[in-house]
C-alpha cells in the first residue's frame, strides 16, 4: 500500500509544459521522480522553464509546434531517439479564443480545434508504440488528458470552440480508453477549474470575487494539479479508464 502513488524512475511528456497546468504537473513529477519531458512553442520560454523544473529533478526540454501532424512527427521522432518507451503522456497543450457569437471567426475555430482536439489525438496515436512498449515492461501506462470544466458545463463565456473542444477532449479520452483498455494503456481526462495561469489571466482581477462562488472558495493551486495527474499516472488508479476527474473545488456540482 506505500507504494500506491510511485511514479519514481517513470517516463513522461507533458506538452504545453512550460507555463500553467502543465508546469505544475511537471514539477509534481519531477519531485516525485519521474524523468519528464516538456515540451512547447516557444523556444525561449520552454528553456527558461526547464532551468526552474530541474531544480526538482531531471528535466528535459523539446520544441515543437504540435499544431501540425508534420509537428507532431517531428516532435515523437526526437522523443523517440532518446527514450525507448513512454510510461505517462500528459496531453495539456491548449489553446483558447473569445469573440461574440455573431463575429466568431472561422480561424479562432480551427485554431483551437486542431490544437486542442486534432494534435491530441495525433500525438497518442504516435506515441502509442512507446506507451505500449511501457506496458509491456510491467504495470500500465496512462494518458492524461487535460480538459476543463467549460466541457462539463456552459462556460457562459463567448469562447465557443474552447469549450466544443474540451467536450470532444473528454468524449474523446472515454473512446480512446475502450480501445486501448487491452494495450494495458489507460486513458482518464482531467477537467480543470479556475487555475492561475496565462489562459485565465483575463479573470484574475476579479479572483477573490469568483473563488467566493466556489463551495470550495479558492482557486486551484499547483499541488492540486500535481497531486490528481500523480493519482492518475501511479498504481492508484490502475483500475480506473475512461474517467474525467473535475477539479474544480465543486463548481460543477453546484452548477
């Protein structure tokens, strides 16, 4: 039972892990002794982030665009020339896009469609090679991916691909996890709330405001994250699939 929650000497990608949720679950891995991979857009950003993350323990940093299928071949490719298998992916790369229903643009659209639906997809059938390789070698690999609350509920927001395609992220993380449930992978969605982060900057003006609406009234905290993607990536949750967890200090029960 002590070792319900391991993922010491585990293998991990957390795309769009240099800022947010995907820093957070990152450190959560590092000082829980995964090897993690991070990987972004932003050349400068996602170095600056893997100098903070290997101060928790070995952190490594690859570019790449995975708006594209030719980006995210690229980006397995050069996972695939340093590690052999792939115990945890951490599907967090995301995007979002705001404008009234009557001037919403084609391109805000199909921005975050591919990103957030098209390029999650793509990557874990890419990767499913390596995952299968982690669970042959003992024990299950998992795929986590990152959806939101906005997929559970009306976001009442004008950011209607956002929330279209967290819905398909979770509809998406259900199918994914009967297929692959005998590959020995299993596939579980997290459903984040208000977290502090650049996507939700706009908000944190009115934080104190909106984390009183709450049951739970605060926001979500970098230990939240790390501790339900540590549950979701360990032993712990071994008999779990096809999952999306909430958290979201009850907002979406009390909706």
């Amino acid at each position: 039972m002590n070792t319900l929650f391991d993922i010491n000497s585990k293998v991990a990608v957390v795309t769009g892990g240099s800022r947010g949720i995907g820093a957070m679950i990152a450190r959560g891995f590092l000082e829980h002794g995964a090897r993690v991979y991070i990987t972004a857009r932003k050349e400068d950003e996602l170095r600056a982030a893997q100098t903070e993350l290997s101060r928790y323990g070995e952190c490594m940093a690859l570019r790449s665009d995975l708006s594209s299928n030719a980006g995210v071949a690229e980006f397995v490719q050069s996972f695939a020339a340093l590690e052999s298998r792939l115990d945890i992916l951490v599907n967090n790369a995301g995007t979002t896009w705001g404008a009234p229903l009557d001037e919403f643009p084609e391109s805000g659209w199909d921005k975050v469609m591919d990103l957030n639906v098209k390029s999650l997809f793509f990557l874990t059938q890419q990767c499913l090679p390596l995952l299968r390789a982690a669970a042959a070698n003992g024990g299950r690999a998992r795929v986590i991916n990152i959806g939101s609350v906005n997929g559970l509920t009306n976001s009442h927001m004008d950011n209607y691909s956002y929330t279209a395609s967290k819905a398909a992220v979770h509809h998406l993380t259900r199918h994914l996890a009967t297929d692959l449930a005998g590959d020995g992978i299993n596939v579980n969605a997290i459903a984040p709330g208000l977290f502090p982060s650049k996507m939700t900057s706009h908000l944190l003006p009115q934080e104190q405001e909106l984390a009183q609406t709450f049951p739970i009234k605060r926001l979500g905290r970098a230990e939240d994250a790390a501790g339900t993607a540590i549950f979701l990536a360990s032993q712990a949750s071994e008999w779990i699939t096809g999952q999306v967890l909430a958290l979201d200090g009850g907002a979406v029960a009390q909706a």
